[in-house]
C-alpha cells in the first residue's frame, strides 16, 4: 500500500489523543497553579504543530512513529489529514481561551476551555470518535 503525504496512521492520532488527554487532564486537576500555565503551554504548542504542519510532525506523532508503530503490525487504515489537522486547530482554539481565562483572572474560563479540550481528546482515545475531525467533515459537507 502506498501511504500518500497527505494520509496519517489513524492508530498513531488516536495515541496523540491519549497523551493530549493526559496531559490536559493534569492541567485541569492544577489549575491555578503555574504548572497548569505550562501544560497548556505545551499542549498548545503541540496542537499548533499539528495544525499548521500537520499531524505527522507534532511531537506526539514523532514519538508515535520512533518508539511504538514499529512494535505494532502495519497500519490498519490511513486517512487524510486534514481532519485531525482541523481538529487540532480546534485544540489551539481551546488553549488560546484557556490563556486568556488564566491571563484575565477568570479560571472558571480556563477550566471549562481545557475540559473541552479533554473530553474531544478522550473521545479520540477511547473510542476513536474524533469530534474535531467530524466538525470538519460536516462543514465540507455543507459548503458543496
């Protein structure tokens, strides 16, 4: 099988969901605290990565690729990146009204952005029910 640029392993986005949910997880359970600020952080930069270069070189895709698909048999479906790519712009989206909740003083804010976030993550992980992904394939759908 040829795997196109533009295709992703769909095992190794929902790997990336699980760390994202982890980590998105001890953000919320330390929020205020400084921590916090910098697990959203990384998370944003993650999820900016994913977006504007695509899934394959965000770092959870890099670890993915070196350390657990080649443990795994080949791939079971490839599928086109723009999707999650959507999806983890949407992620951004989520992290930038975390900062600002955090930034203005209303963590109520930051809270319920980064629980948001968590729960699509764990959607991914669990159940690879990508609602980002969805979102984005509605919007095609409806723009044709």
């Amino acid at each position: 099988m040829t795997v196109l640029p533009s295709q992703v392993d769909a095992v190794g986005t929902r790997y990336a969901a699980a760390l994202t949910t982890v980590v998105l997880a001890a953000a919320l359970v330390t929020l205020p605290l400084p921590i916090s600020t910098g697990l959203i952080i990384v998370q944003g930069l993650v999820f900016a990565s994913g977006a504007f270069l695509g899934p394959r070189f965000q770092p959870y895709g890099w670890l993915f690729r070196t350390f657990i698909r080649p443990k795994l048999s080949a791939p079971p479906q490839w599928e086109d990146s723009q999707p999650p790519r959507f999806a983890q712009l949407v992620g951004v989206i989520f992290v930038v009204a975390a900062g600002i909740g955090l930034v203005t003083g209303v963590t109520l804010i930051a809270q319920v952005a980064v629980a948001l976030a968590m729960a699509a993550a764990f959607l991914n992980a669990a159940f690879g029910y990508c609602l980002g992904c969805e979102i984005y394939l509605l919007g095609r759908r409806v723009t044709r």
